[in-house]
C-alpha cells in the first residue's frame, strides 16, 4: 500500500534538479572560497598556496580596518534608526484608534519594494550640492547650512550614504515587528488595562519583553545589511571620497574584480563571512535565551 | 492626566504624518522632476508641481536610452528564475516532505544550509565559474545563480506546507489508479496555491531588484536588468536630470503596483522570508 512512496526513479526527478543547481552554484564556490583564501590567485590560473599570507596581509591593511569601522557604523545606525523608529510606527499604528493606520502603513513600506539603483540615484540627486533638495530646502528656509553631503573625508559621508539604506528599509523593520506584536493575544492586556496602566507602561511591560524573538530577527538583519553592505558604496561614492567609505563587500570586489588579486578577494569574504557568524552567535547567545512565557 | 494623554497623542500622529512625507515626498518628488526640465529642477522650481508637464522626458527615456531593453531583460530573467524555482523547490519539497528514500533528512539539512550563506561570500568563485563555463555575459549567467539562491527558502516553504496535507489524500488517489507523477501535479500542487503565492511574490521582489551578481555578472550591454541598466545611464545623463528621473519612475511601477494591489501578501512574503533567514 505505501510502497508507492519507495520509487527511486521518481525520488531522482524529483530530487536531483534542485541537488544539482545548489551543489554547483552554491556549495561549491564556497567551498572554492575557503580553499583559494590561501592561494594567491590570479582567478585564470590554479594559483599558489601561501597559507595565511592574505590573511596577515589582511590584518595590516588599512583599508581593511577603515572598511570594518564603516561596516559598524553601518549597522550601528541601521539598527537604531530601523528598531527605533520601526518600534515607534508599529506600535502606534497597532493602535485601533490612530487616524489612517492602513494608509501609513502602505507609505512607510513603499520604500522597500523599490530596487536599491533608484534609491541611491534618487538620493545622489537629493545629495546634490547645488541643485539637491536638501540644500534647496536649507536654502528655502533661509538657513545658511548648504553641504557637500557625500564629499567629506570624515564620518559625513558614511552617515550620509547610511541614511538611504535606513529610509528605504525603515519600513521592512516596522512591518516585522507590527506582524510579531499583532500575534500577542489579547489577554495579555487584559490585567494591564484593569491596573490602569498607560499604552506607554503597556508596551514596555508587556509588548516589547514579548517580542524579544521578533527582535532578534531584526537586530540580525540590521546588522548583517551594514556588515555586508555594498550597493549603496558602488553606487553612491565608490568607495570614496578616497577610501572614506569602503565596507568589506566593497573592498572585496574591487580587490577581485579590479586588482585581480581574486586569492585575496576571498580572504576578505571569508573574514566577512566569520564576522556575520559571530554576530549571529552573540545575538543568539544574549537575547531571548529562553522565550518568555506569560 | 486625561488632557497628557491627550496631547502625547497628538504629538504622536503628527510624527507619524511627518514621517508619512519623509517617507513619500522623495518619490513624488522624483516624480515631479522626472516631468521638468533643468531650469526648472535647478532654479525656477526645484520643490513643486511640475509647471508644463514635460511628457516628452518620458519619450526620451523610452527611445534614446535602453530603458525598453533592460525592461525585457529584467522581464525574461524574473519569469524564467521564477519558472525555475517554483519547479524545482516543489519537486524537491514533495520528495523531501513525502517520499522515502536514503540521506532524505541529509539532503534536506544540505539545501537549507543555502538561508544562512550569503551571496557575496561566493561572489568571486561564481564570477570565475561562470566565466570558464561560457555563460557569463548571457540571461543564463543570471538565471542559474537565482534559481539556486532562492531554492533554499521556497523548498522551505513547501515542505512546511506539504507536511500539514493529510496522507490518506495520497494514498486513496493512489487506490484510484494515479501514479506518483500524477498524485504531485494534480493533487498535491493544487492544495499548495497559497505557498506558491508567497514563494513567487518575494522571488519576484528579490529577483527584479537584485543587484550585486548583476553588476559583476553581466558587463555588456545587451544582457543587463534594470538595477544596472538604470546605473549605466547616470553618467551618460547627469546632464539631463528629466529623462533620468523618467527612467527610474518607468523602472518603479512594476513594484509599486505590485505591492498596492498584493499589500499584505507582499508584506507577508517579505517579512516571511527574513523570519526564516533570521
């Protein structure tokens, strides 16, 4: 009767397309990753096994620590700008009573459906130093305070250029964490109302500590974006002015795609690689340890 | 108290209506300049309506600039990854949820090893590998690596949704005579629509956007999508601010649309996918 489910030839159609596409597109440059990080490899030859020199060479490059110092600046700001405000928006439009919740709802996600070119070449035209809205805004409201937003050698233009990927994901964040506080149960709320307690103590007390494992999820998010971000840099600067905004992903390719030093490229990946893990780790360790039962 | 209450409360819709124009006023912004000339960006109305609109800006983005070709190619390359993905992440997620055979939960802990690998972790061996095999510069070059990148997540899905559809379904249509074949595409697939929806909503999203194997993989002009064609074109415009933002308006509507008609479904499927990842 069940023998209909032991059929190998079936098992292999069904099974192999799927085996096979992984195993070649997925499973075996990461593997050829970790292998060619010790090759100094000019990716047409088999290259030469060097050890760990990448990974020495690696940790005395400058380039390599400015480009880790924008990865967490990246995530740092991500993180508070997405949590916060995102915290802030879904909690409030969670609120029966707030006037056109669906409307803002739809305004804050539309960001997020956009693909990541119009975002930044919007942003390169807002960041505009003399035709851009910001300084024509600064300019409208009398304020003396024009910039060249994406020009400075200092934090500036990592801040600047992190500001886009906030706008434009704010929105994901604030969707994940209204999904997760619309699945408590009402009866968590019940005792709180009959203590009269405000929406404010509320939310602290019983909302946020239960959506520690939604939260999880989006600190992970946040900060690989920021550990891993790259579109942003190849569109927006560069890497530059100078090497002010390169990020690990950045230097990456540009030491493969256009230094030819491929061997080095991945050790770059796999440093970044090993960096998200750690970070996931620590997450993992330190929040929702144990899920919180009311 | 009640008069606090009151006026935090204020204070509170009116942050979220300021935020509801940081959020908005950029893209109506590029919309209203995508309809002006330079004179008007620059000087004489950078922030306001359109005084004439300038459709013509639209005609030029159509017929100087490649904006019509990176459409198709966006297009082909979306229909095909998808066509794909559904495909095999079904066929696996059926084997892998129903069937018996060997090394089944060994091959399922394998394919989902794909959620936590991210994509520029094998950026560089894939550039090479697709290089010596032949197919850099082709749709398939974008294709295959999407095909397999969003295997992990939609065989998720599936499997999930299969194992909660009751046996004697199987087994009854198997008493009636359908082969195993036909038990998976005319029984089986049909009670999955909902997953299908989901899968094919953020496959589409993260295909359509993607950008960094599409930058490195595909160099020449004639394959590129949309996120890169649209890059291709800042240099060759930064002159011309109208017919740019005409582009990038063009390139939108797809996704905007989307999410207005689908909203929750588009939420949903976006903020399943990273529940699962996370």
């Amino acid at each position: 009767m069940r023998n209909f489910k032991n059929n190998p030839v079936a098992t292999s159609i069904f099974v192999l397309p799927a085996v096979l596409t992984f195993s070649m597109i997925v499973a075996y440059p990461l593997i050829s990753t970790l292998l060619k990080s010790f090759y100094e490899w000019d990716g047409i030859t088999a290259g030469t096994f060097i050890g760990f020199g990448n990974f020495s060479r690696l940790f005395k490059d400058d380039l390599f620590y400015t480009s880790l110092r924008n990865g967490f600046i990246f995530a740092l700001i991500l993180t508070v700008f997405q949590l916060g405000l995102g915290t802030v928006m879904a909690l409030t439009i969670l609120n029966g009573k707030t006037f056109g919740r669906n409307t803002l709802r739809r305004a804050y996600f539309i960001p997020v459906v956009l693909s990541v070119t119009v975002v930044c070449q919007l942003w390169l035209s807002m960041y505009n130093p003399e035709y851009g809205l910001f300084n024509k805004l600064f300019e409208l409201l009398g304020i003396s305070y024009r910039q060249d937003w994406l020009s400075s050698m200092s934090v500036t233009s990592i801040i600047a250029v992190t500001m886009v990927s906030s706008w434009q994901s704010m929105g994901y964040q604030m969707a994940l964490i209204y999904a997760g506080a619309k699945s408590i149960p009402e009866h968590f709320y019940e005792a709180a109302k009959i203590d009269g307690a405000t929406t404010f103590q509320t939310h602290m007390k019983i909302t946020i500590p239960l959506l520690a494992e939604t939260y999880k999820i989006c600190l992970i998010f946040c900060i690989n974006a920021g550990l891993n971000a790259f579109a942003h840099m190849q569109i927006m600067t560069k890497g530059g002015p100078g090497t002010s905004t390169y990020t690990l992903t950045y230097m990456m390719t540009r030491s493969a795609f256009r230094l030819d030093e491929y061997g080095y490229g991945c050790a770059i990946a796999v440093t970044l690689v090993l960096q998200c893990l750690l970070v996931t780790l620590i997450i993992n360790k330190f929040i929702a340890r144990e899920r919180l039962t009311y | 108290m009640k008069i606090l209450g009151k006026s935090r409360s204020v204070l509170f819709q009116s942050f979220l209506w300021i935020y509801f124009l940081i959020s908005l006023y950029p893209l109506v912004y590029l919309l209203f300049f995508s309809l002006k000339n330079n004179d008007e960006i620059f000087y004489t109305n950078p922030l306001g309506f359109p005084m004439h609109l300038r459709f013509h800006n639209y005609v030029q983005a159509i017929t100087q600039f490649d904006i019509a070709r990176y459409f198709k190619n966006s297009l082909i390359v979306s229909v095909a990854s998808i066509v794909f993905i559904l495909a095999f992440s079904l066929m696996f997620a059926y084997a892998a949820a129903r069937l018996e055979w060997r090394l089944k939960g060994a091959t399922y802990s394998y394919l989902l090893l794909g959620l936590f690998i991210p994509t520029q972790v094998i950026l560089i061996p894939l550039a090479v590998l697709m290089r010596d095999i032949g197919i850099a510069n082709s749709y398939s070059a974008l294709i295959v690596p999407y095909v397999a990148f969003n295997l992990s997540f939609s065989s998720l899905i599936f499997y999930g949704f299969f194992r909660t559809i009751p046996v004697e379904i199987e087994e009854s249509a198997y008493m009636d005579g359908a082969n195993i074949y036909r038990i998976f595409m005319q029984i089986m697939l049909p009670l999955v629509k909902p997953a299908v929806a989901t899968v094919t909503i953020f496959a589409f999203l993260s295909v359509w956007n993607e950008f960094p194997l599409a930058l490195i993989l595909i160099t020449d002009q004639a394959h590129k999508t949309l996120p890169t064609g649209l890059l291709s074109f800042s240099g060759q415009f930064s002159t011309e601010w109208g017919p740019m933002g005409a582009a990038m308006v063009l390139s939108s509507i797809p996704m905007i649309v989307l999410y207005l008609v689908l909203g929750d479904q588009v939420e949903k499927a976006l903020t399943v996918g990273s529940a699962v990842k996370g």
